[in-house]
C-alpha cells in the first residue's frame, strides 16, 4: 500500500489538523482489523453498477497524466467510490498476501506500491471536500466513512500472510542486493507494519482496530466541534466607535465578512487567527479585545454541544492503551520511535533548551510594554489581550516599523511572482498558468512547472489563496498526486492553500509580513513535493518525518527577505515603486522583535502536547493539566498557548502531530542551521549550496534517513545556534548544542 499517498501538511500558524492524515496512511499507524466481510458489506450489489457513473472512480484525463475531475464531483458520489476503491484495494492486497511464489521484493513490496491506485485518487479528491469544500451534508460522509478507513487500513496492516512476506523480504540475505532505495522501502513497510500491531495476538489485534475506530470517530468529532465553534460564534462591532484603531483593511474586511451573513450595516470579526489577531493587534477598545481574545481562546472549551474536553480524555486515555498494547511505555514514546528525534526525551531537552531563554525574553517585552503603558496612563497591568496590542506599539516606538507601512508593498500576486523567481533561481523551475484543467472552486488557479533550461514537465501547482464557508482556517500543502516511476514516470500534483480575505474587484490583496511569510513557508512545501526524485510513491515528496518536513518549508521562507525579491516583487500597489531600503533595514532590525513572545506560546503547546501524552493511562482532565503544566513551566501570565487544547487539532484530530507539535521548532533548529551554509558560502543565490540542498534534501524525498541526509549536505550535524541567534536569544548552553548525539569525545577541560 501506499504508506502516506496524501499529505496535508500544516502550518505553525495554522489552526488546521492534516486533515487528510487520518485517511491517507493507509496501514501506516492508525489501523484496526476487520475480517474480508466487514468490507463486502459495504459494498452492496449495486456498487459495481454505481462505479460505472461515478467520476470518482474515473481515471484522470487529459494532459499532464491526466487532472483531478474536480468539475464533476457529487458529495453523494464520496461514500460509494471510497467503498468501491476500498474492496479493490483489499483485493489487490489479498492477491499479494496468496502468491504462491516465496516471497521477493519486487512480488511483495513494489507489488504493494501498485497497489491502491483508485483509492490514491479518490482520497486525494475527498481530502480537498474535508478541507476546502466542507459542508453538513459533506461531515455526514466524514462521520461515517472516517472510522471505516481505520477499519480498512488495520485491515490490511493486520493481514498475518502478507507480513510474513514482507518480514520475509525484510530478513533475507539478498536484501543487501536491493538499490538503497528499495532497502529504505523495505525497512519502511517492515517497520511500519510492527508498529501497527502486525506482531500481535489476535486478540490484541482486534483490541487495537477497536481502539483505532473509535480514536478515528473522535477526531471526526473534535475537528467538527472546532469548525462549529470557529464559523458560529463571531463578535459583531456595531459602531464606528468600536472600530476605533483598527486600520482600513481590517474594517472592509469585517464589513465584507457582515455582509456575508446579512447584517449590513455592522462590522463582524470571525472567530479564526486570522481574524483575531489583527484585532487584538490594533483594536483601541480593550473590552473588546478581552471579548475576542476569550471567544478565540475559549473554542472548543465552552461547556456547550461543542465542547472538546470530554473528547480529548478520552483520545488520551484510548492512545494510551493503544501504547501499551503496541508494547511502548506511552503514545509519546510510540509516536517519536520513527521520527527523527526518535525519543521524546530528546524532544524535552531540546524545547527546554530554549524555553528558559525564552521566558526571559518575554519578561523584558513585558517590561517594555508595561513603561509603555504607564507613560500613556493607560491605568492598566499587561493582560493577555493586550499583548499583541502593546507589542505593536513598542515595534512602532523602538524600531520606527509600522506594519501597516509595510503592508503597501506586500500585494499577494506580485509575491506570488516573487515566489516563482526564488524557484527559478534555486530549482531551475520555471511556471506558467494553465487554464484547461478543471477546478474544484473558481478561486483556484493552475501553473505548469517546467525545467527552465530543458523545458521538461516536473508537475503542476494548483493555488487557492482566499478564504470562504466551509474552508479550514490556516495555510497547508498538499499532493493530490506524488511522483513516482514505478512503472513509467508519474509526476507530481501539489497544491497551496490559504485564507487570505479577497480584495474589491479589480483591487490587489495585500497581506501582512507574517501572511507573506506564510505564503514562502507553504511554497517551501510545494517545491520539496516538486522537486522529488524517486522511484516509489511510499517514499516520495513530502513523505518524510513530521519532525524533518517543516526543515524545506521553513528555510524557504529566508528568502523572502533578501534584497532580491524584495526590489523587484516588494513594490507599492499605487506607485510601483520597491520598498524602501530604509523601510526593509528597519524590518531587518525588527526581525528578533516580540520572539520571546512567538517563542513562549508556541513552545507552551508543544511542551503540554508532549507531556500529556507522557502521562501514560491516567484519566486527563485538560483543563487542570493544562493549568497544573503550565505553572510548573513558569508560564508567563501575559500569554496563553498557542493552541489550547480543547481547540489542538494538529493534536487531537487525528494522531498526524500528536506527540509531534515540537517538530516545528526541532525543523527550525535544522532550518535556521542549513541556512548559515547559504550565509558561509557568500548569499541565499549560491548556486552550489542551493544544488546541494535540491540534491540532498528536496529531491530525496524518505530514500534516506534524514539525519544522514543533512550530514552530507552540511557536512556535519545541526547545531541549535543558528536558532537561537535568529531570535535574538543568548547563545551559551552548547553542550545541548547538537540534535543528533555527538560522538563521545576526550573531556576538554
Ligand atoms: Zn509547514
């Protein structure tokens, strides 16, 4: 099977799970076990006939290898193809388990990679309904098929012939005889097959598809309580006087969003980040600050139909037996086993490193926000709803940097250009719009990416910028189709999605410095799917560690500061002209500005995410560990995390970030580090680093084990350094310096 076919992969500042996770890894790590019959009940008699009219089970057509048939997609078609690419794939699975012949790679695993080709299709389809398309009658197919994709994919992973045969491939001598690749492939099905309970009893692994269904069916319901909570509750302003601060965008933006849900006249603040936070950046009117900055932080935790804590104990508590079961001490230890940091003891000293450092930076901003305060008699201590507010106005004070200064410069398309040449430059990628593909929304634009020098087809883009109902909050990458050459070249279909809020017509969209940060980080994500050279589709792209995926997105984001893109993209919507040099040295002074803070939140949730999934079977009230965790951490009480966690659903709406919410900064760490290779070898365009970086990272999708991967493009291992200069903290502690264990050396004294 395909071990990830479809990746979602979020943002830091996104609020959105990797929806598609849960249904994507196929016999990866969530999976019960049904017998053959379970499935044939879901197939009744007329399915065969159905599939004939389904355009879900259709083939792509036309160029490119053919494009998803988004122009012909029925809700009601979902349930059906996914049944029907289900019995198929199980079939094509069984065939593989029955062989008669001893098992080899090529009749066991590389048949196992041929396998699923419809359901690759159809859920790449039905991840873009969970994510940009959803709607009621859409979650009612989610509520139902959800928990039978877990049951499908045990189903397979569960299937005691077919992994003697893959333990049999994974044991023989003539696997030294297998390319690289096919090893790593090997070890890969091997691994994680165990890891899905292949060894257990039959009782345990029954056990283990309960647990697995019933975990698939909760993160259903938390993700709809979190969407329930972010699109019904909202704060209406209904007065100019309540406007008071907020800058003109902000107010079209809300009276738009007013319009929408026929109340004219009124200005509405969605309850989503990107809503919240600039209100809580800009509002004058601290009441209403405190009322959004409660309603945003409260998703999920209000005690109503909605409310996820009950949820979340018992995600916990199944997780937890589900650990044991599979034979780890907790989900955490589970979870980080295949990962590169590979123990969640690694994780703590890493994040622990940084939090102290962190903390006391946050008390300086305190410091500086609260004299601010005072010196405007504001009468007030520096509560969580005024952070962002008082924040701004220090930037303003101390670095002359006003972000609505900046945000004249900042026009989405010409970014967007800037985003292609930066890949011209790096990659050779060259792209051009293509208009004869169907799309699933009229939003959403196609480019064809090519080889500038040798004009030879390496995929397609497909971009979807504007927020609208029934779209996850956030920003996210996704394939709808990995490269692979298993039989014949495939290439690749990837996507970049956002929730930018559209403009007037005719208007450009200008966005803030953090969006545009956000738009290279995804793009980072898009060209490491882009640039991928491999020959299997389990290993392609983006399917590498959650704690080394966040490494070529991240670093991509360092280009959109060079002078570069900002002279030639970075210009004034009315006057044309570039931004100013003083303008951009001012952001570059600015740049370790408020890290404490950005630091702090982000770290609260990584470090309670960890540790609740440390805390083994106990009954987990969330609330109270949440509070009990945070005052052992010394959290600051001018901050709240970034995700709490009845509204965490990289955490709790499927397993995809679970235990795994510090790969963000574990990736910075290798980000921040790769990019000093840039800054040594004399600039962001060397020619050499950026070959070695498309060779040795982007392109190698999971042949290789990442660390072995960075080590020979870096030459050595990460150091934390990089990371802690690029946020303006102390560089002291270096014997926790390194994320990979050092050899043992001689004592220096
Ligand atoms: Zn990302």
């Amino acid at each position: 099977m395909k071990l990830k076919s479809i990746l979602t992969i979020c943002l830091l500042s996104s609020s959105l799970a990797p929806v598609q996770a849960q249904t994507a890894r196929a016999g990866n790590e969530t999976n019960p076990k049904h017998n053959m019959e379970s499935v044939k009940q879901f197939m009744p008699a007329e399915a065969s006939l159905a599939a004939i009219e389904n355009p879900l089970l259709e083939k792509w057509k036309g160029a490119f290898g053919g494009t998803p048939l988004f122009d012909r997609i029925k809700v009601a078609d979902f349930k059906p193809a996914l049944e029907t690419a289900m019995a198929e794939k199980l079939s094509e699975v069984e065939q593989i388990a029955k062989n008669a012949a001893a098992a080899n790679f090529e009749n066991t695993i590389a048949a196992m990679e041929r396998t699923g080709r419809t359901l690759d299709r159809v859920q790449a389809v039905y991840g873009v309904w969970s994510s940009a398309m959803n709607n009621a009658e859409f979650q009612a197919v989610e509520r139902e098929m959800n928990q039978k994709l877990a049951a499908f994919s045990d189903q397979i992973t569960q299937n005691e012939a077919l992994f003697r045969r893959i333990e049999a491939v994974y044991n023989s001598p003539d696997k030294t005889k297998l390319t690289p690749e096919q090893q790593r492939l090997t070890w890969l099905y091997y691994t994680n097959f165990v890891r899905a309970g292949a060894r257990l009893k039959p009782d345990a692994k029954a056990r283990l598809s309960q647990l697995n269904q019933q975990l698939a069916g909760l993160f259903t319901r938390f993700s709809q309580n979190q969407l329930a909570d972010e699109s019904e509750r909202f704060l209406v302003l209904k007065s100019e006087a309540e406007l008071a601060g907020l800058p003109q965008s902000l107010r079209d933006a809300a009276a738009q969003e007013a319009t929408a849900k026929k109340m004219s006249g009124a200005w509405i603040v969605t309850n989503t980040r990107s809503s919240v936070e600039p209100f809580l950046t800009y509002s004058d009117r601290r009441e209403l600050r405190e009322k959004a900055w409660r309603m945003f932080v409260n998703r999920g935790d209000n005690g109503d139909a909605h409310d996820n804590n009950k949820i979340i104990t018992e995600i916990l508590q199944l997780r937890a037996e589900r650990a044991k079961l599979l034979g780890y001490q907790t989900h955490a230890h589970w979870r980080l086993d295949d990962k590169m940091a590979k123990t969640p003891e690694r994780t703590m000293e890493l994040m622990e490193a940084v939090w102290k450092p962190a903390v006391a930076r946050v008390r300086e901003e305190v410091k500086d926000m609260q004299t601010l305060a005072d010196k405007e008699k504001a009468n007030i201590k520096i509560e969580p709803w005024d952070y962002r507010y008082y924040a701004e106005k220090v930037r303003k004070e101390r670095y002359d940097l006003d972000q609505n200064e900046v945000k004249p410069y900042l026009q989405l398309e010409k970014l967007r250009e800037g985003m292609f040449w930066v890949a011209g430059e790096l990659f050779n990628f060259n792209f051009s719009p293509v208009t004869n593909v169907p799309v699933y929304h009229p939003d959403v634009r196609v480019w064809e990416v090519k080889d500038k020098t040798t004009g030879k087809h390496i995929g397609l883009w497909y971009f979807d910028p504007f927020a609208r109902e029934g779209k996850s909050s956030g920003a996210w990458m996704n394939a709808y189709r990995n490269q692979e050459r298993v039989d014949g070249s495939i290439t690749t279909i990837v996507s970049n999605n956002s929730n930018f809020v559209k403009g007037k017509p005719g208007e450009p969209v200008l966005i803030s410095w953090d969006d545009a940060t956000t738009l290279f980080h995804e793009f980072g994500h898009a060209l490491h799917g882009l640039s991928s050279n491999v020959t299997y589709p389990s290993l392609s792209g983006t399917s590498v560690a959650t704690d080394y995926v966040e490494f070529p997105s991240q670093i991509l984001e360092r280009w959109i500061s060079t002078p570069e893109v900002l002279q030639k993209f970075a210009v004034h919507y009315q006057t044309g002209k570039p931004i100013p040099q003083n303008l951009v040295d001012r952001i570059e002074r600015a740049s370790a500005f408020n890290q404490g803070f950005a630091t702090v939140e982000y770290l609260a949730s990584a470090l309670v995410d960890m540790k609740m999934h440390l805390a083994g079977s106990q009954k987990i009230d969330p609330d109270a560990f949440e509070r009990k965790t945070l005052s052992e951490l010394g959290m600051p009480g001018e901050i709240v995390m970034r995700h709490r966690t009845p509204q965490f659903g990289h955490v709790f709406s499927s397993d995809g970030y679970s235990a795994g919410y510090y790969s963000y900064i574990w990736s910075d760490v290798i980000s921040a580090d790769a990019y000093d290779a840039f800054v040594e070898a004399g600039g962001p365009y060397n020619k050499a680093v950026a070959a070695r970086l498309r060779k040795y990272v982007f392109s190698v999708g999971n042949t290789i084990d990442p660390a072995d991967a960075y080590r020979t493009f870096r030459g050595r291992d990460p150091k934390i350094e990089a990371l802690m200069r690029k946020r303006g903290f102390p560089v002291n502690d270096s014997k926790k310096g390194k994320l990979t264990p050092a050899k043992p050396k001689a004592k220096s004294r």
